[in-house]
C-alpha cells in the first residue's frame, strides 16, 4: 500500500512540471457585466491583467460574423488595463479581417458567442494573433443577466461569475 502511494506520488511529481506548463500565464481577462438588459446590445468593458513583462498588442474580438482586431498604438505600463470595447479610444486602432479600419462596434445578438483573445504581439490584418496573455468567451447577453466580473477560468476562454474583489488572481 504504501509502495503504491509512493508510486503514484513520483508519478504526481514526474508530471507536475508538465502540468505547470500547460497552464495559462500570460495574464487573465474579465469582462464587466452590469446586469443590466442594456449589456446585452453592446460590448463590455473588459480588464487585462498580464503577469510577463510583454503588454497586450492586440486584442481580437471573433464572432461568427464578425472579426475585430485591436491593435495598440502605444507601449502600456503597470500590469492592468481596462478596455471599453465598444469604445476603445485612441489607444487602439481597430480593423476587420480586411485590414480596413473599423469605427463602430456592437454584437450582432445578445446570444452569439464571442472569442476574446489578448496577445503581446501585433497580427498581419486579418490574422488573429496567438493569445498568449488570455481568452475569453462570451455572450452579451450573459452579462446583462448578472452584475459582476466574468472572468476567464481556463486558457480555452471558458468563464465564470467572479467576485470583483478577488479579480485578479494571482499570476
């Protein structure tokens, strides 16, 4: 009995580096959800933390039917930052898979699910670039049915209702 258990403890341990390294950690994201049916015709606001030295370069917001590119136009500092997606500002451009500039976004519907994926490097236009720092997936309309942070879990996007006291978690 005890052999086993030692056993399965140098396999544990065999396997832990593997492990570590299939983790996420280039950062987490959260998207803010207001609760309110109005979160559902818009895009949110959306925390990034990153734990590397590398900021976010681009952010790429994928639908079904549409494909936005943000692509930083300045170095961030600090480790956070927050991004209105439907109004980002003049620190990011955005562009379609086309590569042309786009001046407005919103969801098609509060039910189509979307990819959001933050990376430290800038894609050709059209090109998704690989988000080594955090993904997302959701809906609008999820987050106008709760109030709170739906923050990634899993570095496949899947998420959650987290406390936004205890975002982020630690690197």
């Amino acid at each position: 009995m005890v052999v086993s258990r030692l056993r399965g403890l140098t396999a544990l341990a065999l396997l832990s580096p593997f492990l570590v390294s299939c983790q996420p950690t280039g950062g987490h994201v959260a998207a803010v959800a207001t609760g309110h049916f109005t979160a559902g015709h818009k895009f949110p606001v959306v925390m990034v933390t990153w734990c590397g030295e590398e900021p976010p370069r681009q952010i790429d917001l994928l639908g079904e039917t549409q494909r936005r590119h943000l692509v930083a136009t300045r170095e961030f500092e600090g480790r956070s930052l927050e991004v209105d997606l439907s109004a980002p500002g003049e620190d990011w451009s955005i562009v379609g898979d086309d590569g042309r500039p786009v001046y407005r976004m919103g969801p098609d519907s509060p039910e189509e699910e979307y990819v959001l994926g933050v990376g430290t490097a800038e894609a050709e236009p059209g090109e998704a670039t690989e988000h080594d720092i955090a993904v997302l997936r959701f809906t609008t309309g999820a987050l106008a049915s709760e109030q709170g942070l739906y923050a990634s879990v899993s570095g496949e996007g899947e998420a959650e209702y987290a406390d936004p006291e205890e975002f982020p978690p630690a690197c």
